[in-house]
C-alpha cells in the first residue's frame, strides 16, 4: 500500500493586505500611475505657454482620476496656467488702453497752437483740429 505524500501546512499564515472599502488600492513601489508625467509636463509648459499647459495639465489630471489617483503637479499646472492666462489677458488690456490713449495724446500734441480745421500730414493723414 503506498501512502499518498503529506504536504505541510503553513503554523501562520500571513494574510493578505486589502485596501480600505472606498478607496483606491496603493501604487506598487517603483511603479508610476497614469498622468503623472504629463502632469509635470503640463506644470512647466503652462508657465511659458499657459493655456497649452493648462489643456496638457488637464488632459493629466483626467487620466488619473480615471485611474483612481492623485496627480497634484497637473492641478498645480492647471491653476498657474489659469492664473497666468487670466494675468495675461488683463496685461493686454491695459496695454492697448495705454498704446490708444498714447496716440490719442500724440494726435492733440499735432493740434496744440493750430486753428480749428482739417490739416494733412507729411504722411498723407488727414487730421480735423478741434
């Protein structure tokens, strides 16, 4: 009669590790999680470029998001880019108001000391003096 061979049982099992109910499961070590690359990515382009890295910034925070992570470089790539885009927009306002009261202001310099009436230019402008 021959015995069938007895194979030992572990005396204490480890168990195995489970993430909380609720949320996602921690990354292995080492290993990178989606977006986080592009959100850096996206974080250095949007201080140059601001809207094209606040849409790569974006694109980012997206794709980790749907994969159950938190990509904190492409929400800070999305806010300087925001920040920065709005900043920009204000500068070229202001700017263009100063250049139009500027030539405003050069056109009235032409008419101090004239009388009333239209005078051409050397450029061929015509200018009507109040």
């Amino acid at each position: 009669m021959t015995d069938a061979p007895i194979t030992p049982e572990p005396v204490n099992p480890t168990p195995a590790y489970s993430a909380p109910a609720g949320s996602p499961a921690p990354a292995p070590a080492g290993a990178t999680f989606p977006g986080k690359t592009l959100g850096i990515v996206g974080l250095v382009v949007a201080i140059f470029f601001n809207l094209i890295g606040m849409i790569i910034s974006i694109v980012a925070f997206n794709q980790s998001k749907a994969a159950g992570f938190k990509n904190t470089p492409a929400k800070a790539g999305i806010i300087v880019g925001a920040v920065l885009f709005v900043l920009g927009i204000v500068g070229f306002i202001i700017a263009t108001v100063i250049g139009a009261a500027a030539v405003g202001g050069a056109y009235d310099a032409l008419c101090e000391g004239q009388a009333p009436g239209q005078y051409e230019l050397t450029t061929g402008e015509t200018i009507t003096c109040p």
